[in-house]
C-alpha cells in the first residue's frame, strides 16, 4: 500500500492553524478535533466546541524496556478506531501546555501514513486569548473501523539508527530537554548527559509566552538553529526523555521545512542503555 501523500492543497487546513482559522471550519464533517491535554481538567473545564478527548498515555507504548516507543500496530488501530478516524478525515489535535502531546498525536499519523493533520497553534491558550466560544459539554467519538500500519518509517529514527550516524556531517541532533538535562546536572536515568554532538534547544524556547504559547516567529527560529548547526537540507534527528516534549521540536522543524525524524526510545532509553556513548 501506498503512503498517503495528499498536497498542502487538497489538505482541509494548514499545518499550523490558527483559532480565528479553525473557528470557521468547526462544522466542516471531515474534521476531527482533539484536545490532548496533561491536566484532564483542562479539557473539562473547557474545549474547542466538537473537541474528543484523548489520553495522551495512549500515544506511548507504555511497557517493556521502552516505554516511550510507538504502541504496536495493533494497539494504534484500535486507538483510531475508537477516535474515529478515516482516510478522509482532517485532524486538528491541540493541548493545554504548548504543543507537546498534541504533537506526539500528530507524529504518530504522520508514521501511519496520515497526513491529513494540523496543530492549532498556541492549543487551547491561544483558544481562549482570542476569545473564542468553548464547550464544557464532553463530545462523543464516531467510531471507525481504521487499520494502522507503518507506512512512513522515516518519521522515526532508532537508537541504532541514530549511532549508526552519528560520524554523517549532513545528520544532526536536536535535544529538546533543558540545557541541566543536556549538561548530564540532572536526570533519573542510567547515565547522564547528551548524544555525541547533539545540540540544545529546550522546547519551551520555540514557544512565543507573550503570544499564548505560540510557535515562535520562523525567521528567528531558523537563525537560532542555524547557529546551533542545524539547517533545512540536513537530516535532523529530535529527541527529550520520552518523545514527548520532542514531538513538539519535530512539529517545529516541519513547519519551518526541515528534515525531521523523531527518536521514541529518547534519553530514556539512550540513556539507560550500556552502549551508547555520551557526551557531557
């Protein structure tokens, strides 16, 4: 089978959407909203009108010695079964804290083939900034019969992969962790420190705190990475301790037109492991 490959063009959205955008498509039947919230409160409290709710836990394989890496395929048919997504169907996923889960849902369907997907910029922050209608009211999923299968491995990269290129000039490292964990100072794992000429962007450095957690301003961003060494035409590996927070990076790196992979397995499983080198 074919990975689907729709255009920009026949895409509903664009990748990156903004609240005023959104609003005018809320009845559109193709679209699929999610709220991927840390605090399930958040989501209680108040959504987009026609937002399901998703455990951001199901986004993660959540046992065994990776418990970060991808649920199995089994396990993502029956998620999106159960969220009721079709080929057809346009998802918007946004969240309470910036972009991370949210992303980690949107890096998931970008690996299952299903490129039909937008982030609501800024999630429910820059929602409610704008004023914008919410409901309290919890929406019912419709659901599907989908049949998950990788279909774009190359969303994903492995710890192997990832040691494999590690001596490639047109490969890099983006950590998205804070510059403590980068520094080997903090962290619960094995081993402490970085992967071998990784660099270091903490995620929450690509969020706009004066424009509701927004994505940052791209021309800046993509001066700041190219002083890290990180540039569109090379292949751009981004991990955290669980994907989580570097899902958010991917999306960034994505939007900005960079070459993208995200590492599941991230520090915690680099760092845990007896053969892979660090750099502190």
């Amino acid at each position: 089978m074919s990975i689907e490959r729709q255009s920009s063009e026949a895409n509903l959205l664009p990748l990156i959407v903004e609240p005023e955008q959104l609003q005018e498509h809320l009845d559109n039947p193709e679209l699929l909203i999610i709220d991927v919230p840390v605090n399930g409160d958040s989501y209680r409290q108040g959504h987009v009108p026609g937002a399901i709710f998703l455990d951001f836990r199901y986004l993660m394989r959540g046992e065994g010695p990776v418990p970060s890496d991808v649920p199995s395929v089994e396990a993502l048919s029956q998620l999106f079964s159960a969220l009721g997504l079709t080929r057809d169907t346009h998802v918007v996923a946004y969240d309470d804290e910036g972009g991370g889960w949210a992303a980690r849902l949107l890096w998931t369907l970008d690996l299952i083939g299903h490129t039909r997907y937008s982030y609501l910029n800024g999630g429910i922050h820059a929602w409610r900034d704008a004023g914008l209608e919410e409901s309290s009211e919890p929406t019912a999923p419709s659901p599907s019969e989908y049949h998950a299968e990788i279909l774009n491995p190359n969303a994903l990269i492995t710890c192997d992969e990832i040691k494999e290129k590690l001596d490639d000039k047109q490969f890099a490292v983006w950590d998205a962790r804070s510059k403590d964990e980068y520094d080997g100072v903090r962290g619960n794992n094995k081993h402490l420190g970085h992967i071998p000429g990784a660099v270091n962007m903490d995620w929450l450095n690509a969020m706009d705190r004066h424009r509701a957690l927004r994505i940052r301003d791209y021309a800046e961003l993509i001066t700041e990475l190219g002083v890290l060494g990180l540039t569109p035409e090379m292949e751009i590996a981004t991990h955290c301790q669980s994907h989580h927070r570097s899902s958010f990076t991917w999306l960034v790196g994505k939007a900005l037109g960079f070459n993208m992979r995200g590492y599941a397995g991230s520090w915690g499983e680099w760092g845990n492991r007896d053969d892979t080198p660090i750099e502190k």
